[in-house]
C-alpha cells in the first residue's frame, strides 16, 4: 500500500455522473497495482480522451477521498436537482411506507406541544421546526427504518426523543451553545430517529442494547449517509467507555450529549407512574442531575428548556 493510500480512505463513485468539459468538483482516484494514483485534480475539465480511455479499460468507477463524500454529494445535488424528489416519488407509491411515517410523525405531534407562552412569533416558530422534522423522516436514506415493523414502544419512544431534539437543538443555539450546523443537525436527528429498531430478538439481547441500530445496519448491509455514521460511532464510543475510569464526557459532541440526555429523560418518564404531569417530570429530571455520565450544564439548560415544552401524558 502506497504512503498516499494510507493517508486516506477512499469511496468509490459512478464516472456516469461527468460528462465532457464538467468540471470535477474533487480529485478522483484509480487503483492500479495495488496502489492508489491521481487522475484528475479537483477543478480539471473533463475531457473527451479522459473519458474513451476508462470507457475503453471497461472502468466506470473512481475513487475520491472520504472526505471529499460530502462535497461530492452536494455537487451531484446541484447537478440532479430533481433526483431526489424522483426517488421519494417512488417511496409515495410504499402505502405501508406512508402509513409508518405518518405513524411516527403524528404521535410526536400529539404527545409534545411547544407553550406559546414561551416563544415569539409561536406560529413561524412551529412552522419551522416541523418544516426541519419532517425532511429528515422524509429523508430517502430513512425508508429502510420506516419500511420495517418495530415494536410500538420502541417506534413511538424514537418518535418523541428525535422531536424534542429539534427543540431542544434550537434552544441551545438561542443560548449562544451551538451554531446552526446542518450535518450534525441531520445526524443526530436522524441517530435519535433509527437508534433503538427494537425487534422480538433484540428484547431478548439487552446487553447490546446500544448497538442495536449499528447491528442491524451492519447485518443487513443498509447504506447510511455521512452525517448518521458518525452519530453511530459516537454512540458506540460512548457506551463501550462506560465503565473507563478515565471516561471524559467532553470528548464526545454537545449533539450527542443533547441525544443521550433527551434519551435518559424519556426513558424515565416511561418508567414513572402515577402523579400528576408536573411530579412526574420532576422524578425524570432527578437521576440526570446526578447521573455522573450528563453534562452538568446541559442538564441544567435542558431543565430550563422544558418550560416551553408541554407533554401529553
């Protein structure tokens, strides 16, 4: 392996997507005796001879670097502007598909509401949040999560932990906490959506609780985009650092830890029974404050947050 190939992981992608005098919007790569050499720099045309000599080798794949995925992608987007809506076109005609995604998204909606007493502009305000919920379910890459049958509890429980993190997410950047970062924003939301696919056999596997998503998608050889993977790395870490005497919470995100907290908070609202709606948020939020593994400041801006947040118990 060349110093260059062990500097970088590579993807491969479709030459189908150039055509003459495009312009590549990153490197592109090619192995050739087990090394991996550059074809065309990032801001080369392609030319005609460029594409008849890998028409003619039969090579109609490239490779570009990991890093580059994200710049790809966009690039590929504003080329095919219409590629998505065409493919989510064909999901429309999955009438179970629908059905699960309506499921999902209803249930958020009528058990969290947002006090209109805490916000301004309380209309605009809603409007946008859900505007930015409902294309992330709808994100293409989700239908494999939306296409399966979960258990009620686990489906339901993922439905409202991903929707108080949209909240949660723009109330931590009105307090100066985070800026508007739309991957890791798409990534977590999207972790918190297919994070526990709890099906009759992982309920017999509590051990590997946290790695159910990471599991599932490794053994059925799920495709995830960039933004996901990295949440279900973050996740794996975490867990696998549990009992490390030199656990340092700070190395993990304020994304993730937003995650884990929301996931903390719920699973002990399911737990709690009897009382009023004020009591039992009040015995949710009691473990957290001394859990060792919580941000003690998150925790903090997470009990302030929930005064804009009104649940349907």
């Amino acid at each position: 392996m060349s110093s260059h190939e062990a500097e970088n992981v590579f993807e491969k992608v479709h030459l189908g997507n150039l055509l003459p005098n495009i312009i590549a919007p990153c490197g592109l790569y090619l192995k050739f005796k087990g090394k991996v050499i550059p074809v065309l720099k990032k801001g080369s045309p392609v030319n005609l001879d460029f594409l008849n000599r890998m028409y003619s080798n039969r090579i109609y794949f490239a490779l570009i670097k990991s890093d580059d995925k994200g710049l790809w992608d966009d690039w590929i987007k504003k080329r095919f502007p219409f590629s998505q809506a065409l493919t989510w076109f064909q999901v429309q005609e999955n009438k179970e598909l629908i059905k699960q995604i309506a499921s999902f998204k209803s249930y958020a909606f009528d058990k969290i509401k947002v006090s209109s007493d805490e916000v301004s502009n309380y209309e605009n305000y809603l409007k946008e949040q859900n505007k930015i919920f409902n294309r992330f379910i709808k994100d293409i890459n989700l239908r494999w999560y939306f296409s399966k049958h979960w258990t009620e509890q686990s489906f339901f429980l993922s439905s409202k932990i991903s929707y108080i993190l949209i909240f949660f997410l723009d109330f931590l950047r009105e307090k100066g906490k985070i800026k508007k970062d739309k991957e890791n924003e798409k990534g977590v939301i999207q972790f918190a959506i297919v994070h526990n696919p709890e099906t009759e056999k992982s309920i017999m596997d509590k051990e590997k609780e946290h790695e159910r998503a990471s599991l599932y998608i490794k053994t059925n050889k799920i495709v995830v985009g960039k933004e996901l993977g990295v949440f279900l790395r973050e996740n794996y870490e975490f867990y696998k650092n549990l009992n490390n005497k030199s656990f340092d919470l700070n190395q993990f995100t304020i994304f993730y830890k937003s995650f884990s907290l929301i996931q903390e908070f719920e699973k002990n609202m399911s737990n709690i029974h009897g009382g009023n709606r004020k009591e039992r948020i009040e015995k949710s939020l009691g473990p957290l404050r001394s859990h060792e593994r919580m941000d003690e400041e998150l925790v903090t801006l997470f009990e302030d947050f929930l005064k804009r947040i009104v649940f349907k118990i």
